[in-house]
C-alpha cells in the first residue's frame, strides 16, 4: 500500500467512525422527538451494523476508483520541485514528497520521512495495545486458573471464583467463558439472575465485538467520537441485555433490580475490570444502574418498525460509502508506475504506425511532468496554448502525411510559444526560436530567412512547414521514426554516429548510451505524446 493509500485509509477510517457516531444520534433524536419508542436491541443491532459497514469499508477503501471531484487535502509528488527533480526522483513507490497545501503551498516532505513518522507513531501505539492486550490475557489466565468448573451451557463455560466480586464474561478463540464470584452460590436467584445476564452477551455477541471497539480505539486514538461510541454501546449492550431477559421473562424485574443493586455495591471493590470484559462488572463504572432499573420498570411497549430501522441503516451506509469514496481523493499520489503509464499508452496508440513507447526513461519523464506541481503547470498551459496553433500543425501534418503525435513536439521544444531566439527559459544557450525551436542554421538549411533585419523563425506557418519537412527527410534517411525524432535534437550527423559507433538501429540502446543532444530528449517527446493523449491526467 502506498503513502497516500495508507493516510486515505486512516482519514477515512476516522471519517467514518465520525459519521456513524454523529448520524446514529441524529436519527435517535429525531425519531425520538417524533414519538418513536426505540428498543435497545434495535440500536444495538444498528450499531454493529455500522460497525461492520466500517470494516468493510475501511477495507475496500484502497480498491476503490480514484476520487477526482473534490480538492485534494495533501498530494504526494515525485520530486519537491521540476528544479530539483534529476536529484529527487526515485522510480521506488516508496519515494516521493508529501506537500498539505493548507499548511504551505511550496512545502514538500520526503515520503520516506513522513512514512517512519506514521510506522513509529503506528508501532508505539501497537506496543501499548499489545501491552493491554498482554496484561488482560495474563490476569485472565490467572483468574482462570483460580476458578472451577461448574458446568458447560452449549459452548459456554461456567466458571466460579472466589477472588472477582462482579460476574463478567468474555471471549477468546475457541474459549466462550463466564466467570462468577463465589460467593452468589449463597443465593440461588442472584446465581441464576447473574448467569442468565452474562450468557445473553454471549448470544449477543457482545464479548466479540467489544474487540472491535477495542481495535477501533487502538487506530483512532485522537478521534473523540470513538471513544463516545465506545461509551454509548457498552450502555446498550446492558440495556439490551435488560430488555431481552424481561421480555422474555427469564428474570422478575423486582428481582433483577434488586440484583443490579446488590452487584453493584460489590462493585466498588472490584480491583480489576479486563478490557475484552462484557456483563455486570460495567455498573458502577459508567453509572448505568439508576438509568437501566428505571429503564426496565418503566418500558413503554411501542417499537420501532422494521420499515423505518432498514430506512436508518440505508440511510446511513448510503452516507458512509459516499463519505468513503470522497476521503478516497484527500491524499492524492501524483506519481506514475509503469502499469499507469502503459494504461495511458494504450490510449495514446494511434493507427498512424508512430510507436509510443513505455518504459523507465519515459515513466521518469512522465513524473517530471505528472508528479511536480510545477510540471503539471507547464503541461496544463501548454495544451492551453496548444488547441490555438492546432489547426495551422494539423493542416501541415495532414499536407506531408505526417502521424497526429508530432503535435507533442512543440510542446517539450517551446511549450507552444512563439518564442525569439534566447527568450527559451528552458534551453537558453542553444539560440533557437519559434514554435519548433529551430536553431539559425537548420532554418535557412530549409529556406528560411534568419538574419538581422528578420527572423522567418517567428512565422508559425513558415515554421511549421520547414520543421514537417525536415523531420519527414530524418524518416527517410533512417526509416525509423525514434530515430527520425532523436535525429530531430541531435542532428543526423550525430545519429548516424552513434550507430556506426554502437552497431545499433535501437534507438533507445543509443540514448542509454549517452548519444543524445538535450538530456532524454526521446523520452520526454514519448510523454508529452502521453499526455497529450490523455490531457486529464494534469487536470
């Protein structure tokens, strides 16, 4: 996974955790307001029903299509800056440079540095975590160790311990446990009261999921709603606990009230409270005991359809997936891989016969021009200023035959600017000019006038027709079009060189080899064709 993947994911993990918190509330006020009685088993069902939305979510995030509609909040570049790009490129996906435009447009920090920041904040977390988790197996170890067998009730164990003051339950692989004090041996209807409690978080799956919420608080540490969340369903899962055990009259609410009251008095002493712990032990810890007697005294027998519970859920997963595809854009990689830039190939090919090739030269070229905020500037204006000498190019390329992607030359030469000669901010010292950036003796070489009192290099028609003709005598000679094109920057002379030298008609085996005029002229040509042909990929 790559940076901007994984901080996507984890903004989005957090986004969502946000919105689930924040719209389920929502939606319970106003029903409330409307006069809708709404069971705890219902919200509870609806909370894990947003809980495993966000699992799922969350894991599909990465694979979800690229989000182009909103604003990036950060982007990971190629390189801090085209100035500094030959220095900064790595073709690794593990390099590259994260800029937060709301905190500084022109600030880049190497990728890498941002990467150990998260790995060591991720690790230091993870370590805490694993301590918790550690000290919670550990004491449960101990405590079962200390208890007895009593009996089995499916796959559950019932445990008894002398030590614990509060029943509580939990999960473990292959391990579904209760564990009761001693003590309520005493008194045959506590005893049944307490178990009957612990096993319903066990058909609840409460003692499952409070792993979730678990693993949830590890990853959204600074996130203040998971920690509410946490809170709200822990609350719940004993009110739902309390509503199914009266519903079904499986406890005397009297009785059970006067349990809830003697367990938590108990309660006060319990020294130890697990973490994967469910049931009981929660009384006195989150001040349920006077809400949930009132609760179960005073419970009002109108529900909440099922037509409007399925109209929450949707309503909210409809909200979460939208919010999950928007989160997928606020960290946006702007760097090309070689699978990027050869899906882009396939769309540049033409049937004019003109090979665009795809490889580490032009994948580097393509992320000088792609991966830089100020090669996408430059590549944006150029296709701007492109569409305005379209016709004249199209008509001259049309008049000699000549493939459409020779409309990407003036763009590496000038950016499609007229420009006088030492006026190119790119190539100052070659003392080239116009459109195709002809040097003075290649332009009279092919008729045109270049002296003091004119310079025929400024006529874009005159240009055009001299740069057609001298790259169709390059096709001829050498009867490749990569050749034709290198010969373009280098001069014929200096072609034909380095094939006699290198014993080679490959042009990208003569570039490699350092038979080139401007530094990776081919290549760049190759991506300002991709470009060109795939004009939203600056956008």
């Amino acid at each position: 996974m790559s940076l901007a993947q994984a901080l996507s994911t984890y903004v989005n993990l957090n986004l969502l955790v946000a919105l689930a918190i924040s719209g389920s509330g929502i939606c319970f006020w106003f029903l409330k307001k409307l006069g809708h009685e709404i069971s705890s088993r219902a919200e509870l069902t609806l909370h894990y029903f947003l809980l495993s939305a966000i699992l799922i979510l969350t894991f599909i995030h990465p694979f979800l299509p690229r989000n182009e509609i909103f604003a990036p909040a950060a982007r990971v570049w190629s390189a801090s800056s085209i100035k500094n790009f030959s220095e900064d490129y790595t073709a690794s996906d593990k390099g590259g440079y994260l800029a937060v435009p709301a905190l500084s447009p022109h600030a880049a920090v190497e990728a890498d540095q941002v990467t150990l920041i998260w790995l060591v904040v991720a690790s230091v977390i993870f370590l805490g975590g694993a301590v918790f988790i550690f000290r919670d197996l550990k004491n449960l170890m101990r405590i079962r160790r200390k208890s007895f067998l009593v009996k089995r009730v499916g796959a559950v164990r019932i445990l008894l311990n002398d030590d614990i003051r509060v029943p509580f339950s939990y999960w473990l692989p292959f391990q579904a446990n209760v564990v009761l004090p001693l003590r309520l041996l005493q008194n045959s209807q506590d005893y049944k009261i307490a178990l009957t409690h612990e096993l319903q978080h066990h058909r609840q799956r409460d003692t499952r999921w409070v792993y979730v919420l678990w693993g949830l608080k590890l990853f959204c540490l600074w996130n203040p709603f998971i920690y509410f969340w946490n809170r709200w369903i822990c609350e719940v899962q004993e009110f739902a606990c309390d509503e199914t055990l009266v519903d079904q009259n499986k406890v005397e609410s009297q009785a059970y009230a006067r349990c809830l009251v003697e367990v938590a008095q108990s309660a006060l002493d319990q020294e130890y409270v697990p973490a994967c712990a469910t049931g009981l032990v929660f009384l006195v810890e989150r001040h349920l005991l006077q809400r949930r007697i009132e609760k179960m005294l005073t419970r009002k027998s109108t529900k909440l359809g099922w037509s409007i519970r399925f109209a929450i859920g949707a309503a909210l997963l409809t909200a979460m997936t939208s919010v999950a595809f928007a989160a997928k854009g606020l960290v946006q990689d702007r760097r090309v891989n070689l699978a990027q830039a050869t899906a882009m190939a396939a769309k540049a090919q033409s049937e004019s016969g003109f090979p665009v090739v795809v490889n580490d030269l032009v994948v580097k070229e393509l992320n000088r021009y792609i991966g830089t905020p100020e090669g996408r500037d430059f590549m944006r204006n150029a296709l701007q200023r492109m569409e305005d000498y379209k016709p004249l190019v199209q008509q001259a390329l049309q008049k000699y035959g000549m493939p459409t992607e020779l409309m990407a030359v003036p763009i590496i030469e000038s950016g499609y600017q007229n420009l006088p000669q030492n006026h190119n901010p790119a190539w100052p010292t070659w003392r080239s000019a116009g459109l195709w950036q002809f040097i003075a003796s290649t332009a009279r070489n092919y008729g045109l006038r270049v002296d003091n009192q004119k310079d025929e290099r400024l006529d874009t028609g005159l240009l055009t027709d001299a740069a057609m003709r001298l790259i169709l005598a390059d096709k001829l000679r050498f009867g490749d079009w990569q050749l034709a094109m290198l010969a373009y920057n280098v001069g014929e002379v200096g072609v034909q060189q380095g094939i006699d030298e290198m014993n080679t008609r490959d042009a990208w085996t003569l570039i490699r080899a350092g038979h080139e005029n401007d530094k990776d002229y081919l290549p760049k040509l190759m991506a300002a064709i991709l470009i060109m042909r795939n004009p939203e990929s600056v956008n």
